[in-house]
C-alpha cells in the first residue's frame, strides 16, 4: 500500500461578470477538474500547471505556490490517492481538450458545474474554493 500523488487546478474564468469553472470529461466518463500525477522533479505547482495545460491548452496562472486544499482517497490495489489542489485562473484562452488525455471540457458557471460533477468530494472541493474567491 502506497501514497500515489498527484496535483489539479480549479480553474476559472470570468465572462460576463460570473466565474465559470473548467471541468474535463476524464476517460472514465466521469467529470472532475484538471488533475494528474506529479512527474519526478516537478513541484506541486508545476504538475497543477503541466495537467491544466495537458488536458484543457490553457495556460493558467495559480493564485498561490502552494495547494488550496488537499483531498485523499482509496484507490484500487490499496493505495491512496492524494491530491493537491491549487486555485488557478486564465483570461483570453479557449480551453480545447488533448483527447489523448480526457474526452472533452467543459466551461461552466458554478451551479452546472456541480451538478455535472460526478463526485461529491470534487464538489465539495469545487463548492468551498468558489466560497473563498467570494464574488466575481
């Protein structure tokens, strides 16, 4: 049994006044946010980065170097899954999958995007990080 890490962003948007949220359809068929694992040598920060741009085109730009929050979870063989999640934004880009990596993406305003998430650990993930960024 192992710890296996790995790093995502919440990446955002504003258009019109409201933040909408990039959401990635992973190979699965499930939807979560833009995440993968950490490559030897590579900060948290940089995987975030690497991953956001490998799955969605974007080149974003985090809030802060170090994760906003972090979840752990069972995944199967018995290892754990830790993710480090960073908050990240971009403006002037048009997120495009990298259908080698997910199936599509998603830009969504809050309420869609968590309806159309499939976990409830990144809802809760995605709901507590829209708290803390307050108001468009």
């Amino acid at each position: 049994m192992g710890m296996i890490h790995s790093a995502g962003a919440v990446l955002y948007t504003v258009e019109n006044g409201e933040r909408h949220y990039v959401l990635v359809r992973e190979k699965n068929g499930s939807y979560g946010l833009p995440k993968g694992h950490v490559e030897p040598g590579e900060t948290l920060a940089e995987t975030a980065l690497r991953e956001v741009r490998e799955e969605t085109g974007v080149h974003a730009v985090l809030h802060a170097s170090e994760p906003a929050m972090v979840d752990e979870y069972p995944i199967a063989g018995g290892d754990v899954k830790r993710v480090s999640w960073f908050v990240a934004h971009y403006d002037g880009q048009t997120p495009d999958a990298d259908t080698t990596q997910v199936l599509g993406v998603l830009v969504l305003p809050i309420e869609a995007a968590l309806k159309k998430l499939t976990y409830g650990s990144t809802r809760e993930i995605l709901r507590e990080v829209d708290k803390r960024l307050g108001a468009a």
